[in-house]
C-alpha cells in the first residue's frame, strides 16, 4: 500500500467550489469512511467490472472523487 504523502492527488477549483481526488485500493471500502462517518452524500457511481471504479462525493461547497487505483495508470 502507498504511502499517503506520495499518493497522486489532485485536486481544481471549480467556481466557489473545490474538487478533490484521491486514489484508492478499493472504493467501497473506502466509502465507509467518507459517507457513513463524515457524512458526504455519493452523487455519481461508475462501475468497472463487478466493482466501483470511480465515485464522486459531496458535502458543503466540497466535492471528492474517488478512483480505483485499479484505473490509475
């Protein structure tokens, strides 16, 4: 598993907005942190294969994205 400082993450402002993303060894997993403990609502899935390869995440003016580091390349 990567180390958290040398993860590739990106991150736009868009308008009054900001976008983060963040890439993950596996999305669902990661989902438990992000919606069930700190609240982010899940506006967009996309499947890749049997599992989530992206989602993006909202809360409060910020929107986070996760990717399957199984698309990261």
């Amino acid at each position: 598993m990567a180390d958290f400082e040398t993860l590739p993450v990106a991150s736009w402002k868009v308008g009054s907005r900001t976008a983060i993303k963040f890439p993950v060894e596996r999305i669902s997993e990661s989902l438990r942190f992000w919606v069930d403990r700190l609240r982010f609502e899940k506006r967009v899935e996309v499947p890749h294969g049997d599992q989530l390869g992206f989602v993006i995440l909202g809360r409060d003016g910020v929107e986070l994205m996760l990717q399957s580091q199984a698309l990261e390349g």
